[in-house]
C-alpha cells in the first residue's frame, strides 16, 4: 500500500528503517520533458535536496537524435604470420600476412556519444606465398570505441579495443585487436594498431616440398581504411 501522507510516511520509515525518501514525478508539456526529484527527511518530512532535469525537442529533432546506427566497409591487413618447414635442402616457406575485408554495423547512445559499439564480420585470406599456404576465414567481431578528448581540438581521434572468433582453414582461434582511428578523406578513417591471434596448427595443401602442417596466428601489425555510409 502507498503512502498517502506525511503521518504515513514516517510509518513507512520505521518498517523499512530509512531515514529519508526519494520521490520523483515526470511530466510532458509543448515538447518540453521535465523530471523532478526530491529527497524528504522521513522523520520531519522536511525537503532535504531538490533537484530537476528538463529537455525541450521535437519528433523531429528525437529521430534525428536517435537515428545513430552506421554501417562501414573495410580493408585490413594483419601481420599475422606462418612458417613451413622446408624438407631435405628446400628452404622455408614464410607467410608473413593476410588481407581483410569486413562489413560492420556501428552505434552510438544519446547517453554518451564519446562511447561507440561495433558488430562486424570480415574475412581474410593471404594473397601472398600462395603456392605454400592457403589461409581463408571469417572473423566476428565486436568492437568499442572511445574519443580521445585531449586529442580533439587537432583530429576526432578514437581508442578502440576488439574482440573476435576467428574461423580458418580447418581451425578456429580468439582474436584481439586495439588502436587508434582517425578521419581520412569525407566519411571514410583509417586505423593504426595490433592484432594478435591465438596460434593454431593448421593443414596446408599437400606439397612434397614442405611439412604438412604449422603454426598459424600470433601478434602483428593492424593498417585498416573504411568508409562509412
């Protein structure tokens, strides 16, 4: 049962042992949306702390507002690297990176805009030493991003950390990315930072001149460009 009085109040307080109450009202009027709060005294039903948040906008100005979901189109490249053992006098073959493509659906919140989310896939195959390995697989990911305020007044600069399932030639491993992003040309960014994937064994195409297996994954170097619409 509510309390419709101030005699009830202190009742209330009694039962539930508080020393003081929080009550609220919300209302809506000519665009206008107000919230109040205030803190009583539960044993003087004194008004201890007042407080009250307004925000006047339009449907309009609401969609537009909360219109905050974007899709962007990358290509990356990982350092991420193999070996294959040579057999008899044959050398080592060395993979030393792989090309992705990706699609992600990135948002914000009206609550705080400095804060970004991200949910991609991309996926990657090595378009180098192809005649030694054949690396091909799909990533999904997610994503936060963080603006740099110290930054802002010389480039919109973003912290972003990330973390992926990876799915590749027979194998699957936990894959990690972090650094930063910045701006280049109109709706399009850059990104500059490293990616480390849980090493794997992998099983390459059959060749009489190498190991049929190795070590796929590791740390390396991430060079990504987007373009976002």
């Amino acid at each position: 049962q509510s309390a419709q009085s101030n005699q009830d109040l202190r009742n209330l307080s009694k039962d539930v042992r508080a020393d003081a109450f929080l009550l609220w009202s919300a209302s809506v009027h000519e665009d206008k949306f107000t919230v109040n709060l205030r803190l009583v005294s539960a044993k003087s039903n004194e008004l201890v702390w007042l407080k009250e948040y307004a925000k006047k906008t339009t449907r309009e100005q609401e969609e537009l507002e909360f219109e905050s979901i974007e899709m962007e189109m990358v290509v990356s490249s990982w350092g991420l690297a193999s070996e294959r053992d040579g057999v008899g006098a044959v050398e080592d073959a060395t993979l030393s990176g792989v090309t992705g493509f990706g699609l992600r659906r990135r948002e914000y919140t009206t609550l705080n805009k400095d804060v970004e989310y991200s949910l991609g896939v991309e996926y990657f195959r090595n378009f180098s030493s192809s005649d030694e390995f054949n690396v091909s697989g799909f990533n999904l990911e997610g994503r936060i991003f963080v603006n740099i305020s110290a930054l802002k007044d010389w480039v919109n600069t973003k912290a972003y950390v990330g973390i992926g399932q990876a799915f590749f030639s027979g194998s699957h491993g936990l894959m990690m990315k972090f650094g930063l992003e910045f701006p280049f040309v109109t709706n399009g960014f850059m990104a500059i930072g490293a990616v480390y994937l849980v090493k794997e064994d992998v099983e390459w195409d059959s060749n009489a001149d190498y190991e049929d297996s190795s070590e796929f994954g590791g740390a390396g170097l991430d060079l990504t460009l987007g373009y976002r619409f």
